[in-house]
C-alpha cells in the first residue's frame, strides 16, 4: 500500500510536534531550531548581498559619492528598521514611524535608480 506524499508528510511534522510537546525540554528544543534556521536565512541573505555586490560593482561606483551614499543610507535605515520592528510595533507611534521610515528608504532607492536610468 503506497501513502500519498502529502499525507505522508503531514504525519511526519504532526509526529515531531507531538514529540516536542510531550519530551522533557522540548521547547527549548525548538527554540533552538528556530534560531538555527533563522541564523541559515539571514546568512543566505547576506550571500546573495554580497553576490549582487561583486557583480554590480562597476553600476555602483559609476553613481557617483552623492547617490552612492544616498543608496547606502537606505539600505542601513531599512535593515535597522527591521531589526527594531518588535519595539517600533509595541506603540502606535512606532508602527507609523515605522511605515514613514520604510517609504523613505523605498523612495530613496527609487530614486537612485530611476535617476541613473535617466540622460
């Protein structure tokens, strides 16, 4: 008798869940788990980044100090708005901040991009 793949693999997580949930430490189990999985995703970006770099490099020193910075800066602002999107979201105030802080950095990057295309 073959088990359909999908039905298969639904009793494969459903069985590590309820391992998680009735062995001793298994929360901080999973808490690790996660950790190690976010930690191999924000490496994978951080390669990807650097690959676009080596490839781009030319495009991005032919920008010229001002819009290279402007670039630069963008991308700083957003990733540390990300970093601080827990404590930005606790308050009303933050979450707008937040949405202003993420539109700048889209603008900027837009504009950048829309005015090296440009004669």
């Amino acid at each position: 008798m073959k088990l359909n793949t999908n039905v298969r693999n639904v009793a494969i997580i459903l069985l590590i869940a309820a391992a998680i949930f009735a062995l001793p430490g298994g929360g901080s189990a999973s808490s690790f788990i996660v950790r190690a999985i976010s930690l191999a995703f924000l490496a994978s970006i951080a390669w990807v980044a650097s690959r676009l770099y080596r490839e781009h490099r030319t495009s991005l020193y032919s920008l010229g100090d001002r819009k290279r910075f402007i670039l630069y800066a963008a991308v700083g602002v957003a990733t540390l708005t990300f970093t601080a999107s827990a404590r930005l979201f606790s308050t009303g105030i933050g979450s707008v901040a937040w949405v202003l802080l993420l539109a700048g950095c889209i603008w900027a990057v837009f504009w950048v991009f829309r005015s090296s295309r440009g004669y």
